[in-house]
C-alpha cells in the first residue's frame, strides 16, 4: 500500500511523526511518501529534524502575508501534479489547517482515499477558529477513514452522519509524540528548561496566536500577563512567540523589556516540553497544549471563547477564560493563590489517549487494505 502523508504546519509535524514512524516500520505492507505544503515552512522544519521526518516533497508555498486563498489554492495545485505522478493507495492528513483541507481535497478529486487523523473535533461555531472549524468539517465529510481522539469526537461524527464503518477511536497521536519525548528526556538524564534563572519563580508559560485574537484579543491579553508579573513578585512570564508580524508586535510592545517577562521565539519540541513541565500554570489558545497539559499535571487557561476540546475542561485540567483582562487576570490569581484549587486542576487523569493511537491508525489502515501481516 502506498501512503502519502501531507502536512505543513508545526502541530502537523508533532501529531503526524508517531504515525510516520509507524508506518515507516510496517515496510512489509507500506510504502510512505511524505509530503510538506510549506505553510509555515520555518516553524516546521526543526520539527522534521527533531523527529526524523524525511520530506519526498516540498510545494514551498509560503509567500509574505498570505492568505487563506493562496493557501489552498497553491496546495490543491501542488497536490494534483504530486498525485497523479505518485499515484498513492492513501492520502492522510491531520487536523484543520487550510493545507489539511486542500491535500484532502486533492485527494478527493483524484478518487484516492483519505484518511484523517484527529478527526471529530468541533465548536459548533463556524468562525471559532476560523477558518479551522470549517476546515474539520469539510474533511470529516470527504474522509474514508476518520481516526477520532475521544468518544466524544466519534459522536459528533456520527451526529454528523458520517459513515460508522469509517470511524476508529485512536486516542490522539500527541500523547504518543509528548511520551517519546519524555522519554528522551529522561533517557538524556535532562530535565531543566534551557532558559536561565528561571527556576527562582513560578512560571506562566504562554502561547497565543490564533487569527481570531489577533488586534484586540492579543492586546488584553498581553495586558493581563503585565499585570499578574506586576502583582505576584515570584511569578516569572515565558512568552513562546509566534514569528506572526501580528502577533508578534502586538506581542512585543506590551511585555518586552518587563524585568519577569522573557519574550523568546519558539522552541523546539524538546525544550517546549521541558518548559512545559517546568511550568507553573500555562495559558494558551493552542489545541496541542490543552491535549498535553493533562499528563504533564499543568492547569491551563484557554485564551478562547470556545474549544473543540471539552475533555480538558470535563478533566478538570483547563478552563475556557476567552482574552478579557480581568477576567484572565482573576483565573491566573485563583491557581496562584489558592492551593486547593490548583490541586484539583492538576490531580487529573488525561482523556487524550494511552500514546499508542498511531498503532491503532496504522491497524486501521491495514484492515482498510486487507492486509494484516505486521511482521516487520
Ligand atoms: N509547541 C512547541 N513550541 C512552541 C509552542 C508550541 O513545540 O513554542 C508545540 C506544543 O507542545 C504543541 C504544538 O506545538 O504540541 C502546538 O502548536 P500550535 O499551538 O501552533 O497549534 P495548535 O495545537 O493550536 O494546532
């Protein structure tokens, strides 16, 4: 069977590697082909490297501020001409980017089968994220096989009347990704963050930078991380900016130069993990970080209005506080101040998966051939 993978953005890469390496040991049955879109080509590249990812192609699309229709029109194009020349049995793609949405798309005009890996997740408001939430359901809807994180994706899916026999409940490849991880880590005997004098303070790490925050969303938010370093002098702000021009001068000309805030470009996985794991409490609008929070025992505040993730909040390990300052102000002070409130937001057990899901997507996708020799 010949699979092609198609990705372009970080998330991408962390949640597709353990299925890469899977695949990559079932030679006997499959052949991969791996393919990056480009669509945040600086950001992905250390991940490819860190997870030994070898790209068969490169579309390269990224241009200056593109937008939405550059995306997925340079990725239909691309995808086309790498289709109809690799001729591959599968196509599987990831998530909700506009790169996951044309690669299915252009999968699904040649007649080649999709397979969509965390697939399910929904908001229930089409501009929330935008254009992601649009972007799932159009894929759900041309997928052969929807691999779905958690029970709850699975129904959603099934409310939507996607076919039963095209949905397998995985639990979500990040867990696998994140245990990898933590196990290099360990293995490595590392364990500190790489940022200096950090270990004098407790740590709010932060990621924002979702389209729908951008202007005011970022403003407010930026403004309530000045006032909790202002308020708590033991609390030490780590900033993990997205390369965005907006994001990151929103970003920057609030909080650089504060004397507990560091405003870094962003890690690589390894270190993110070990800042993760060195972290206090984190506030994020990132999905990734909400699944991985849970089994590192760290409380998130979503910087959103909605997610596409209740089991975190449902764990108890996350809270939907939106960009309101007051509001994200108030939330991060109760889990400073309030020991029993932070116990219980970080003694949870994690509804995303065991880490074995990219074995239960690669079964899958043999059962959908026909074969299940998995002697290697
Ligand atoms: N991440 C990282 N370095 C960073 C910020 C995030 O490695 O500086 C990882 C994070 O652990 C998670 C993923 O990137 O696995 C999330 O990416 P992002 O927030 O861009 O996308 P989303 O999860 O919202 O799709």
């Amino acid at each position: 069977i010949k699979v092609l993978l198609a990705f372009g953005t970080r998330p991408e890469a962390i949640k597709l590697a353990p299925l890469y390496k899977e695949l990559r040991n079932r030679t006997n049955n499959i052949q991969l082909v791996c393919c990056i879109t480009g669509q945040h080509r600086e950001l992905l590249l250390p991940f490819l490297d860190f997870f030994g990812i070898q790209a068969d192609y490169d579309l390269n699309i990224l241009k200056e501020n593109q937008g939405l229709v550059h995306i997925t029109s340079a990725v239909l194009g691309g995808m086309e001409k790498i289709l109809s020349k690799e001729k591959p049995d599968m196509v599987i793609v990831q998530g909700d980017t506009s790169s996951a949405f044309a690669a299915s798309l252009a999968a699904f005009y040649a007649k080649i089968p999709v397979g969509h890996v965390e697939a399910g997740l929904r908001s229930y408001d089409r501009f929330q994220p935008f254009p992601e939430e649009v972007n799932r359901v159009f894929i759900s809807h041309m997928a052969d096989l929807n691999f779905c994180p958690t029970q709850r994706a699975a129904d959603n899916l099934i409310k939507e009347q996607v076919s039963l026999s095209s949905i397998f409940i995985t639990g979500n490849t990040v867990i696998d990704a994140l245990y990898f991880t933590l196990k290099r880590l360990h293995d490595r005997g590392e364990d500190k963050p790489d940022l200096e004098n950090l270990s004098s303070g407790r740590v709010i790490l932060v990621t924002a930078h979702r389209r729908e925050s951008f202007g005011e969303g970022l403003r407010n938010l930026s403004l309530a991380l000045r006032d909790l370093a202002d308020t708590y002098d033991d609390v030490v702000v780590v900033y993990s900016v997205h390369p965005n021009p907006n994001v990151r001068q929103a970003v920057e000309s609030i909080l650089k130069g504060h004397d507990r805030i560091r405003v870094i470009p962003p890690p690589g996985y390894l270190s993110f993990v070990k800042l993760m794991k060195a972290s206090y409490l984190i506030i994020t609008d990132s999905g990734g970080i909400q699944e991985e929070a849970p089994s590192l025992n760290k409380p998130v505040l979503i910087a959103r209005n909605v997610t596409e993730r209740p089991e975190a909040v449902e764990c108890g390990a996350a809270r939907v506080v939106g960009t309101d300052r007051t509001q994200m102000v108030q939330e991060a002070s109760k889990l400073l101040n309030d020991p029993a409130h932070y116990r219980f937001m970080t003694t949870v057990s994690n509804p995303f998966g065991d880490g074995h899901a990219s074995e239960r997507i690669a079964d899958a996708i043999e059962a959908f051939f026909g074969v299940h020799l998995k002697d290697k």
